[in-house]
C-alpha cells in the first residue's frame, strides 16, 4: 500500500510538472507571437515573422504538435475567434504564390498546379508543416505530380515520387528557408526583445 501511495505522489508531482512547463510555453508561444503582430505592418509582414518564428521555436526544442495547437488558438484570439483558418488561408495563398514566383513558373504548367494545389488543399491543422518542413512539402507537391501523371504502378509511382521529391529539394528547400529572411531587416533586433519577455 505505502508503494501505491509513493507511485499515485510521483505521477501527481511529474503531472504538476508538466502541466506547469505547459502554461509556461504556451505563455511563451502567445507573447512571442503576440509582440511579432504588434510590431507587423500587414499580414504579409506578420506571415513571414511568424514562419520564422516557428522554425525558431522548433529549433529551441518546442513540440510541433504543442506549437501548432497554441498558434491556431492564439489566431482565434488574435482574429475575432476565426481559429486563425482565414489567416492560416491568407499564409497558404502567400506561401504557393511566393515559391511560384521564385521559381518562374508559367500560369497552368503542372508543377505550378501542383503547389497552387497541395497549398490551397491541404488541411488548417497541417499548414504549418508546409512552411517549417520542407521535406513534408516536397513529398506532397511530388504526390500530386505523380498522380496527375496517372502512374498506377505503384513501384514506378514510389521511384518517381522519390526521384521528383529530390528534385524539389533542391528547388523549393532555400526558397522556404528564404522565407525566415524575407521580411527580416530588423528581426535580430525584434527577436531578442522577444526572448526577453
């Protein structure tokens, strides 16, 4: 019985704890992402800082899962309880037109298609991914191109989609790491700030 009781008192201390380590991040997450909204001139402005600062949070050891879930609830906040799927929307439209444009794509050729379609399709939950996982994105725009293709063999599709992902890399991964520094002339400066909060 004393060992039960020792057991039920550490799972409630290591329960206490991360619930407490949980407010403090998603405190954490909300002024951060509060202060880059005051500080935006526009929406764009506050896409590209806050996709900067989502790979930031990352690289400092914040889950994925976690983040996401407090970014679409300080959206929803931040923008009159939309869950943030307007703006998430806006980001998403930004984003395809911005890796088009950096990549010269002509109007209605078929890699164009495919970003303006894994971007405009894929679910609110996952957008994020698009713009912090360069890999996830490549191996959704190689998915759509394989399929447009009608590849039905599915070790043909498997080599091609591994094949065009590569590819995509190459193309695709310095333009959404370009993204941090799109908009980022005094960021250093912002981001310090921020770290201080």
């Amino acid at each position: 019985m004393d060992r039960l009781s020792k057991n039920i008192r550490k799972n409630l201390v290591d329960f206490k704890k991360q619930k407490k380590q949980s407010i403090v991040e998603s405190k954490i997450i909300s002024n951060r992402f509060k202060k880059i909204l005051s500080e935006s001139s526009n929406r764009a402005d506050f896409f590209y800082k806050s996709v900067a600062e989502i790979k930031s949070l990352q690289s400092a050891g914040f889950d994925f899962d976690f983040l996401k879930e407090n970014i679409m609830d300080l959206l929803g906040v931040l923008f009159d309880g939309d869950s943030g799927s307007t703006l998430i929307d806006t980001f998403k439209t930004e984003g395809a037109e911005h890796i088009i444009k950096k990549l010269n794509l002509e109007k209605g050729k078929m890699l164009e298609q495919a970003i303006t379609k894994v971007f405009s399709e894929q679910d609110v939950d996952d957008s994020i991914k698009l713009f912090s996982d360069c890999d996830f994105l490549c191996e959704k725009i190689a998915e759509c191109l394989v399929d447009e293709m009608g590849v039905t063999n599915q070790s043909d599709s498997n080599s091609m989609m591994k094949s065009i992902k590569m590819e995509l890399k190459i193309s695709i991964c310095p333009i959404l790491n370009g993204l941090d520094t799109k908009m980022n002339s005094g960021f250093s400066d912002i981001k310090s700030r921020i770290l201080s909060v």
